[in-house]
C-alpha cells in the first residue's frame, strides 16, 4: 500500500508500502497495421474531454492554468489554439473529478496526480485509489485494500482499470484528433488500435 502523501501533501518522495503485482499492460507490445494510428498519434480537444469525464469546461481551463492536469499531447499557446488531451489525460481527469467530488483537498490530489503520471499504463489500470478524505493511498491488491478498512483508514475507493473502460467507452462515441494530421477521427474509440496490437501480439 502507497500513501501519495499525508495530510500535509508536502510533495516529497513517494513513501512506499509493499511491492506492486505484476499485470499485463492494457496495450500489449505489437505493431497496428499500417495506415492506424497509434493511441499515442490520438488527441482529444477541451469538450470532449469535458464531455468524457463529467467536468465543466471552466474545470478543465482552470486545471490546466494552475498545473493540476496540464493537456500531454498539445497546450494552448496563444489565440485560437485548441488543447489536445491524451487518452490518459482523460482518465486523470475522471479520477481528479471522483476524489474533488469526496472532498479530497487539491494539495492531496496535486500529490496524487504526480504519481498516476509518474507510473506506466499497466501499472495505472490495476490501480485502487483509497481515501480518508485527507491522504490518497494506492492499494495493489486485494489484501491492501482489506488492511486498509479494517484500520478504519479507507472511507471510499477508485479502482482505476473501470475509470479506464468507463473513458473509453464514452471516448467511443465522441471524437478523436490525430495529432500528425488534425484529421478528425469520427467515434473514435482508442480501444480499437489497443485491441488490434494484442491480436497480433498473440
């Protein structure tokens, strides 16, 4: 178990508790077939980021202004620019909207968002959030988050591999942007390009 800070969120180093399970990544190695872009090739603009997790436009300007969930593909800069979100992007977003919805200070969510950046996709979308209200934990396993209530700690919980699939369904029915291009991807889901790289990683 993973504290992403005390109630203090200094910010500091990551305490650890615990070793993480290994999981197979959700996009296994393999190669999509030519002409289909990457997840990574995939943009997704301002409204439908909005539209994908539930938050208010004025939310997602306010967070990438302040640094809490800056858009990885393309910031704004300057006039009639339009920020492009990854699809991870969203799935940061959904959580930071889950934990400000249980009352989770932003200084804890701040420390809380530098660590699911910081860890790669396989490890992301096994991952269970657990709250107090004032510390986040991550709990690797079933056994952690059971020693986590029975100390009385864990008050709610977000199992981030069914924000994954929740974001990627709403992400199928709205639209992608392939960066390269600006071409607009119509229902874009970016499980169809993951699905294709499993197949024929088998």
């Amino acid at each position: 178990m993973r504290s992403t800070g005390d109630g203090s969120a200094t910010g500091g180093p990551y305490p650890t508790r615990g070793a993480l399970a290994r999981a197979t990544e959700p996009g296994a190695a393999g190669t999509a077939p030519a002409g289909d872009p990457e997840p990574e090739e995939i943009g997704y603009r301002g409204p439908t980021a909005c539209a994908a997790t539930g938050i208010t436009y004025r939310q997602l300007d306010y967070w990438a202004r302040t640094g809490l969930v800056e858009p990885s593909v393309r910031p704004a800069y300057g006039s009639g620019t339009q920020r492009l979100y990854s699809f991870r992007d969203v799935v940061v977003l959904k959580i930071v909207k889950r934990l400000l919805d249980t009352g989770v200070s932003l200084q804890n969510i701040r420390t809380a968002v530098r660590h699911l950046r910081s860890v790669g996709p396989a490890e992301l979308a096994r991952m269970t959030l657990m709250s107090d209200g004032a510390t986040v934990y991550e709990c690797a396993s079933p056994a952690e988050v059971v020693d986590l209530l029975q100390g009385g700690q864990g008050v709610f919980g977000i199992a981030v591999g069914v924000v994954w699939r929740d974001v990627e369904a709403s992400l199928s029915e709205l639209h992608g942007e392939r960066v390269d291009t600006g071409e607009t991807l119509v229902g874009h889901n970016p499980a169809d390009e993951l699905a294709r790289r499993r197949n024929r990683a088998v």
